[in-house]
C-alpha cells in the first residue's frame, strides 16, 4: 500500500501519488460525490499551486486507465459534471486477515453495478471489466484490512438518516451519447417530482422552477437557499436501447452533505415502477411521513405500455415549450400513446391540456372537456386529470364545477402547483381577490420560478389596487424572464392605468422589440409625438386605435381582452363592450380573470350590457 503498486494481468503496474489518493478518497464515500474541491484540498494544499484542474483530470483518467475504465460508460469512477466524481461499484466487508496474509494472493469483493446499459458486450469489455475489478478489489481490501484514515469504520457505518420536510429535484443529467434524449431525462425528473409531491407533509418545488437552475453553476446550498428548500435530489438519466439507468443521491442543503445515494439498473418495461423505487426510497430516508393512501398510490402496480410512456415524455417535453408548434407536435405524441395505450389517463390529460392552451395553437373546449372527463374516468386518483377537467370548466365558465374539480386536484396532490395557479384564478374569476392572492402565495412556494404563476400575482394585486406592489412583482419577474415581452406588457398596463404615459410607452417598445414588431415600434413613436403634442387622452386613443387595427389584421399577438383594458382607460362603452365579446367568442383565457376585478372596467360595472355579460358567463354572483 505505501508504494502504490498493484498487479494487471500478473504485470506490475504503478499506481503512486495523486491517482492513487485519489481512489483511496473515492472509497472513503463509497457512492457519495467527492468534489473536485474537496479533492483539491486533499491533493494540493493551500500552499501549493498547480493547475489542479489539469492535475485532476490527468490522475483520474491514469486511474481509469488502470482500472479499465471508461468515462464514457464507467463502472467504478462517474463523473458527475461541474461536481466531481463517484465510486459507484459496491464495496463488500473483507474477511478476516490471516497472520501470513502478506504472503498470500490479495483477494476482494467488488461488486459493479447490477448491469451494463446497453446491448451485449464484447469479450474485450468483458476483459477489462474483469481486470478492473481484480485490481480495484486488491487495492480496496488493503484499505479495507488496514482501516486506513479509519475507511473500513467509514464506509460501513450506517449512515443517520434525517427528517426533511421541504425538497426539489434538480434537472437530471441526460448521460445519453444523443442529445435528442434529452425529453427522457426531463420527462424523467418531471416523473420522480411528481411522485414525491403526492407525499402531503413532504414541501415538492415544481420542476418548472427547478429548470431554471439547469446547467447553473451556482453551489448546492445557494439553489436551495433560493428554492427555499432543506434537501435536493439530484442524479442522471442514462438510456441505451432497452435499458435505463438512473443514479440518484440526496443532498442536506445546508451543509452540502450528502445522506443517501443509489444506481438503479432496469428494463425499460419497468420504467414507472422505478421511477416509484426511487421516491419510495427518498422518502424512506428522509423520514417523512406517509399516509396509508399516499403509500397505496406509490406502489400501485402501473401497467401502461413502455413505448405509450415514451411517446406521453415527449408529448410533455414538447407542451412545455408553449408555442403553436410544439402544442401541435405534442399533441400528435398525446395521441399516439392513447393509441398505444387506451387506457392512459395522463396521455388524455395531456391531449386535453393541448386544446385549452391556446399559445397561438388550435383551441377547442368541447374536445378538451371530452379528453379530460376520460382522463378522470380512466384513473380517477390523478390530480393532473382533475386539473385538466377544472381548468377546461373554467374556460367553459362552468363555475361550480371548475371548482370542484381543481379542488379535487389539490387534495390528491397538495404539491401540485398548477392545481393552486388554475384554482388561485377561479377564486380571482368569482371576486375572491384576498382568496385568490393566499392561493397564489401557495403556488410561488411551490413554483417560485414560474412565469405563469408570477404574471398571475400582478394580475391579482392589479384586481386588488394595489398597484405599487404590483409594479414591483412585474419588474421582478421581468428579471427572472428577461426576454419575455409579458413583464413589458404587465408594466405598460399598470402605467396606462396610472396615467403615466411615457412609461407606459418605454415598456411598449421593450415588449415589441421582443417581438420583433417593427409596426409597433413606429406605432409608438406616433404614440410619444402625440402625447407630447395633445396629452394623455389623446396618446391612450392612438394607442387603442393602433392595437385594434393590429388586431383585424393579425400583425401582432394582442388578445382582445388588451384592446378592451386601452378602451377601458378612456371609458369608452362601446368599445370596451365590443371588446369583451371578441374576447369571449376567441376563449381569451384573460377575461374571467379581469371581468370581475379589472380597475379598466369600473366605470361599466352597473351598465346592464355589463352585467347581461356577466349573467351568460355564470358570473353574476358575489
């Protein structure tokens, strides 16, 4: 051991310095990241300076060249990138050493993963595989007799589990060698949150928020101190052919600590299965406690065809990139698991959720309510279902049952933070604006990244006058999506409404430049001139003028419901009227969350036009 040296197929190889500290440190935490930090304080102290980055990555590959290694499918030492690296084989306690030990053949037990992923392997793989195994073996039971640095006591000690109430799953790494694999490891990490937010005392930060620290190099403690969460599951996603391997660890967010780890090796037959294994297994860690019905759920025997599960990941990897095009292509893939599969709840969900979107594609409430009520039908313990049928009640104004159905939702799935945002907008839609912002309040908690669910909270404090503290949530969400035109438009609505014209118009060019709407753009410049010239009123009239000609003849995105709010602001009857039954007729989502509580159309309220409206969109009450 003091000299490093090992034997290869009989032949001496030298294993000295820096690789071999490297392995011994990699032992100390079996299955655990060793950081590239750590290991630079282990390997060169403060005193030294070198190029560690280079010294690293040459020990490590001299390490993986002995061991037969690969870093592209290792068996003992992964990669875990812009963290470090993980013994990932499985170390088994060596037996007692005799007193001629030294004179006897080293012999070990390492175990690597449960299988290679991918297809047969070649007798040369076999080989090396083997060798790598013999001399990492000779090399472990040294340690492991010796108890080096106490690593016998290290490695075998059972680690103390802890209690955490609050988790996200970061985005997990797609390992595949085709980045057009990317859906599965998205789809994958959506599955697992979405498994461990059925557990009603365990807090689940929605996957939209943790997306956004994808790729990021921020530390671990500064994701989760962000997330506002105590632990984060972070891991990989390596599909090859028909198998899949996922490797997951649990991390103490507060100290970087790591509490558990584990590689799972399956079929792609018993993807959903596994994907229940590994929330089972967190939440067993965690010690979080789980209720007869949840755990009912998370062992519940799903039987959906692998290759429906496929076509539904893409489907999802598609819708959440809201435009016409993907909704259109995912729809195709919603439809094609239904094919495959009958009786997949989740794929109708998802077929359902393409024809109420809107984002510029296809809208068709009948069809929608049709796929959801069926999706609730086939599996009525999933809340994604009665998410997808209270949203479409919603857009349909079936008030009573809108509310039922997201109500459901929440219960089956309290972390499930679109059920709070669709629920956060019926209370907003009925008059509820104190309920409505409590609601959202749960949503951010749960999605505090999310656009939608942030845009949702302007909309709320707008209905609530409280517009200072609404201008301050759009310029926040103007950072967190700095090339999204909505916290442009957000901010010139809430500058109309204040009067403040030259605001409200510098907002307007940020929103069009976005766009790439150069009609806008010159559209603006006559709207500053004329303001200069005539004043407010007459900057707000030019203004409306302009967004309703864009309208008719399609050269931007406004909704109808915006020409309205620019009416609004000049109180105009007609117009504002006209407006809203475009707005109706074109399901803008919009307008039941602003008919009630939008500041535009105060001076309408009483008008019985208005409230003929309101009677024939069940909203007449409260």
């Amino acid at each position: 051991m003091t000299v490093g040296e090992l034997r290869k197929a009989g032949m001496r190889q030298k294993l000295a310095g820096q690789p071999f500290q490297v392995l011994q440190a990699l032992l100390e935490r079996p299955g655990e990241i060793i950081t590239r930090e750590e290991l630079r304080q282990r390997l060169w102290p403060d005193n030294i300076f070198v190029d560690y980055e280079l010294a690293l990555k040459k020990a490590v590959n001299r390490l993986r060249e002995v061991l037969g290694d690969s870093a592209d499918s290792p068996h003992f030492i992964e990669t875990i990138p812009r963290r470090g690296y993980r013994f990932i084989g499985t170390i088994a306690a060596p037996p007692s050493v005799p007193s001629d030990f030294a004179e006897r053949p080293i012999v070990g037990a390492v175990e690597t993963a449960e299988a290679h992923v991918g297809g047969p392997k070649s007798e040369t793989r076999k080989s090396r595989k083997l060798v790598g195994s013999v001399v990492l073996a000779g090399i472990a039971t040294v340690l492991l007799w010796a108890n080096a640095d106490r690593l016998r006591t290290r490695i075998f000690a059972k680690s103390r589990s802890v209690e955490i109430h609050s988790i996200a799953v970061l985005p997990l790494q797609n390992l595949s060698t085709d980045p057009r694999e990317e859906y599965f490891s998205e789809g994958i990490t959506e599955a697992l949150t979405t498994d461990l937010a059925q557990i009603s005392a365990l807090r689940v930060i929605s996957r939209t928020s943790s997306e956004h620290f994808k790729g990021s190099r921020e530390t671990l403690p500064e994701i989760a101190r962000q997330l506002n969460v105590e632990a984060v599951v972070e891991g990989s996603v390596t599909r090859s052919e028909n198998r899949v391997r996922i490797t997951a660890q649990l991390i103490e967010a507060q100290s970087d600590r790591h509490l558990w780890a584990k590689t799972y090796d399956r079929d792609f037959q018993d993807i959903l299965r596994l994907q229940d294994e590994v929330a089972r297994d967190i939440a067993a860690e965690i010690r979080i406690s789980v209720t007869p019905q949840e755990q009912a759920r998370l062992t519940l025997e799903q039987k959906t065809n692998p290759s429906a599960y496929e076509a539904y990941l893409r489907g999802r990897y598609l819708w959440s990139q809201r435009n016409a095009e993907s909704i259109d292509k995912a729809a195709s893939y919603f439809q094609q698991a239904a094919r495959e599969d009958p009786a997949f709840a989740l794929a109708y969900s998802g077929l359902s959720d393409c024809y109420w979107v809107g984002w510029g594609a296809k809208i068709d409430l009948p069809l929608a309510d049709r796929y959801a009520t069926k999706a609730v039908a086939l599996q009525p313990e999933l809340a994604e279902a009665h998410a997808s049928l209270g949203i479409v009640r919603l857009n349909e104004y079936q008030m009573s049952g809108a509310e039922r159905e997201l109500k459901r939702a929440i219960e089956l799935n309290p972390n499930y933070a679109m059920a709070h945002h669709f629920y956060s907008g019926y209370l907003l839609s009925v008059g509820r604006t104190v309920d409505a912002l409590k609601e959202n309040d749960l949503a951010r908690r749960l999605d505090p990244f999310s656009i939608p669910v942030n845009t949702a909270r302007v909309i709320i404090l707008v209905g609530s006058r409280n517009y200072g503290e609404a201008i301050e949530q759009a310029e926040k969400n103007r950072e967190l999506a700095p090339q999204s035109p909505v916290p442009h438009n957000s901010l010139a609505r809430l500058y109309w409404l204040e009067g403040k014209a030259p605001e409200a118009i510098a907002e307007e060019r940020k929103a069009a430049t976005l766009k790439n709407f150069p009609q806008w753009l010159r559209s603006l410049d006559e709207v500053a001139a004329t303001f200069e010239k005539s004043g407010l009123r007459a900057a707000e009239l030019n203004a409306a003028q302009f967004m309703e000609r864009s309208y008719q003849g399609n050269l931007g995105d406004y909704e109808a419901i915006f020409v309205a709010f620019q009416y609004g602001n000049l109180e105009n009857k007609s117009k504002v009227l006209q407006w809203l039954e475009e707005s109706r007729r074109t399901y803008d989502g919009n307008l039941y969350l602003a008919l009630k509580t939008a500041p535009e159309f105060d001076f309408l309220r009483k008008d019985p036009r208005f409230q003929d409206l309101l009677r024939r969109l069940n909203l007449a009450g409260g």
